[in-house]
C-alpha cells in the first residue's frame, strides 16, 4: 500500500500535481478540499483562515478516506501545512509518503490570482505561509519545485517514489 499526501500551500498546484501522479502511477487521486465540512469551506471564502480546531476533523477524515481506499495506491492533495498535521497522518496511514511543492509567495499569488471559482481567496496567501512548517529532513519528505512545467515536477516525483519503492 502506498499512501501520498502532496502537500503545500494554497496555490501550489497541489491538486493538479496530485492526480497527475496519480494517474501516471495508476492510483486513485483523492481531492482533500472536498472533504472539508461546508462550515470551513464558508469559513474560508469569507477570507478566515482555519484553526487547528477546524482542521482536525478534516485531516481525520482524509485519513479515514485513504484508508478506506481499496486502491493500492491512493494520492491526495492536501495541505498539511503544520508539522503536527503530517504526524497525525503519519500515525493514521501506513507507508505514508509525503511530497512538499515548494514555490516562492510571488510565484503562487499570480497562480492564484489566475484561477477562478476557487474557495480560497488571494488574501489568505499570507496566513499559509505563516502557518506554514516546512517539512524537515527528519521528515523524510520529498521537497519538489513547482517553477518547472507540471510535466517535469510529476516526473521528479514519480522518478523519486520510484526509486524509493526500488530500494525498500
């Protein structure tokens, strides 16, 4: 069983990264954004960034529902932005793997900016990089850059997990 949260922050290109992965590696891809209660998607579009209270049923059910999976392969996108939201998930799912999309604020304001009917406003971008807890080497999570076309970053990413699979 292989479990992949590719983690970010909002703009990053998560969700796009995540079922392309998915579809390259033949998994399921799992849209975390869709599992938020409607409480935190409103909470959001009104330009408030969560608390850790709001995200822990989130990250529970996200868990539950990788878990769930009957999929050898499940791959998600979900931001996972603190280091304590990643440990829970850790606990959660075995031969979890995590995959950080690392891109500078200006590069992901003008991806955010171009996107439409998105809950996530631009103005929230400050308050992930502020809750934002870049995964340390103890981690052992794959940092990806996301300057590159989203063809070249799922292929550093599939090429990694590859490598990894190989020598476990």
């Amino acid at each position: 069983m292989l479990r992949i949260v590719v983690m970010g922050v909002s703009g990053s290109g998560k969700s796009s990264v995540a079922q392309e992965v998915a579809d390259t590696l033949g998994g399921t891809y799992l849209e975390a954004d869709d599992l938020h209660p409607a409480e935190n998607l409103a909470h959001m579009a009104a330009g408030k960034p969560l608390d850790d209270a709001m995200r822990a049923p989130w990250l529970e059910r996200i868990c539950q529902e990788m878990d769930a999976c009957a999929d050898p392969i499940v791959v998600t996108a979900c931001s996972a932005l603190k280091r304590d939201y990643r440990s829970l998930m850790r606990r959660t799912l075995t031969g979890l793997k995590i995959v950080y999309l690392d891109g500078s604020k200006s590069l992901i304001a003008i991806r955010m900016a171009a996107r439409q009917d998105h809950f996530m406003p631009l103005s929230l971008l400050d308050s992930q990089f502020a809750t934002l807890e870049v995964p340390t080497k103890d981690e052992d999570a794959l940092h990806v850059s996301i300057a590159p076309p989203l063809s070249e970053v799922v292929a550093e990413i599939c090429d990694a997990l590859s490598r990894t699979a190989a020598s476990a």
